[in-house]
C-alpha cells in the first residue's frame, strides 16, 4: 500500500536536497554575501572617505561621508551603546530558531538579508572603537545632504536589514508561509505549487491502495 506525501514535508525532491535543505543554503549564502560586502565596504570607506569632504554623486542625490554612530538611526541611544548588540543577537537566535522550519525560498531570502545587515553591525559594535560591544557603526551613504541632514547616513548592513524587513512583509500580506504554504484567499493553507481552487480530478482518485 502506498501514501501519497504530506505537504510540506522533507521529502527529496526532483533536484536534490530537501526543501528545508535549499532553504537553509539560500539563507546562509545570502547572509555571507551580505555580511562580507558591508565588511568590504566599510573598510574601503576608512580607506577612501577619513579626513575627505563629502564626495557628491548623482548630481546631489547621493553623497558618501564617513561616520561613526554610537545609537540607531538619527544617533537614537548613543548613550545605551552596549543595548544594541544584545538586541542584535536576539534577533540571530530568532533567525536561527525560524530555519528549523524554513522551507520557502522567498522567506529565505528575506531572512538571510536581515541576518547579513544583523551581523555586519553586530560585527562593528563588538570590534570596532571605543571597545567591546559599544563600537561605533560605521556609515558612509547620505541621501540629498552631505551631512545626513534630510536621511540618516546609513550602510550597506542597513540597506539589507530595510530590504529583508520589506519582504518579510509583503509575503505575510500575500500569504506565503516560512513552511512553504500558501494562505488562500479563504485563509486555508495550500502547499508550494498545489492548485487553490480546489481538486483535479487527478486528486480525486484515492490515495491509498492495497
């Protein structure tokens, strides 16, 4: 007797590696790619931008100006440094927790852009001066004011952690789940690549037998 498998389930499929498998490998790559191109950047910006006036792009839209941030956007909690870095790591375990039942590739995406942006500011208030987890994050990209007056200057950690946030939530509002599934416009859950509107007659044969 044989039994059609469940949805959502870790079964291998045509390509190899399981759903959660894949998902989990876009999640890290994702993360790495992000976390080494913001590591990358910000040391170019030390290299390039110190004691340099802003340099103007795009004809004023964009500006690159070397700052170090204690606090959050706008300077937010200069003074409580050492805050950010334990909310950080809250948010890696979150992510963490999340991959064990990460089978959705969007989701994944999603979740290894924040994780990259967590990390690579993460990475700065641990390493970076004046000392251990109240270093200073490292910002180079102004928008439309060379001194962050219209924009807080930002980095590419940041740009990921926005990009990341943003997916995340426009998948919650078209329905798709961490697990693969699909919300319908019912509220029922359908798997990755199942029809919505109901059965083809194909499904309509039984599932098991003898």
């Amino acid at each position: 007797m044989t039994t059609a498998p469940t949805a959502g389930s870790g079964t291998t499929e045509p390509g190899g590696g399981t759903p959660r498998r894949r998902a989990v490998v876009v999640l890290v790559g994702i993360a790495s790619l992000a976390l080494l191109t913001d590591l990358l950047t910000k040391h170019l910006a030390l290299q390039l931008l110190d004691d340099r006036a802003p340099v103007r792009l795009l004809g004023g839209a964009v500006y690159l100006t070397l700052t170090r941030n204690s606090g959050a956007a706008w300077s937010i909690g200069s003074d409580h440094t050492w805050v950010f870095p334990l909310i950080t790591i809250g948010v890696v375990g979150w992510i963490a927790w999340m991959a064990l039942r990460l089978r959705s590739l969007p989701w994944a995406v999603s979740l290894g852009l924040v994780l990259g942006g967590a990390l690579g500011n993460l990475t700065d208030r641990i390493f970076r001066a004046p000392g251990h987890f109240v270093g200073h994050v490292v910002d180079m990209v102004s928008l439309f004011d060379p001194y962050g007056q219209v924009w807080p200057v930002f980095n590419l950690a940041d740009s990921c952690l926005v990009s990341g946030v943003l997916l995340a939530v426009l998948l919650e509002l078209t329905g798709r789940q961490r697990d693969g599934q699909r919300v319908g416009g019912r509220g029922d859950a359908v798997s990755a690549g199942s029809p919505a509107d109901g059965p083809t007659p194909a499904d309509a044969e039984p599932r098991e037998r003898a």
